[in-house]
C-alpha cells in the first residue's frame, strides 16, 4: 500500500470527504487531489499539518506503512514514593533529609 492509500484509508476512518479533510487539515483540495491521484508527493509541511490536526496518526505509519515499535526508553517508570532526599554542597559535604 503506498502513502496515498494510507491517506484515503485515514479519510476513511474519520468517516469525512476527502475535500473536508483537506480543509481541516489546512490544505487546498487541488493539492490533496494530486496526492491522492499520485501526481505528487505529500511534503513534509503536509504530514505535519496531518499530525498537528490528528495527532493519532501514527506518522512513520502513514509515511513508510510501518508501525512505529514502543521505544521501552520512552515508557515512563512508575511511580515510587520519595523515601529521602540528599542535599550535596559545595564543600563535599552532604545532609540527608527524611520525612
């Protein structure tokens, strides 16, 4: 499937006109047509309209038809309660504070 595919198949989703989603994306919808009909290629500036408009998207998806794999150094830790804090000072000495 290639990147004009993917758009329609967005379009879709979102159960709107192609004119409508060049509209609310901020695009004439000339410029979505040639897109869509291959005649050029999508920029830069229009996958970043996409996302700012439906940030959803998944963009490495819609561009290269691959999903993007969760980066586990993106995941956040969970949680933990603070059981102290130290405070170093400039002369290398340090306090400890516990609640």
């Amino acid at each position: 499937m290639d990147v004009s595919k993917r758009i329609v198949k967005v379009i879709n989703e979102k159960k709107i006109s192609a004119s409508k989603f060049a509209s609310t994306i901020g695009v004439k919808r000339s410029n979505l047509s040639h897109i869509l009909s291959r005649r050029n290629k999508p920029s830069i500036e229009f996958f970043h309209k996409i996302k700012k408009t439906y940030p959803e998207i998944d963009l490495n998806w819609l561009i290269t038809g691959k999903k993007l794999k969760k980066d586990v150094n993106f995941v956040k830790p969970e949680v933990s309660n603070i059981d102290s804090v130290i405070v170093f000072f400039n002369d290398g000495s340090y306090k400890k504070f516990k609640e």
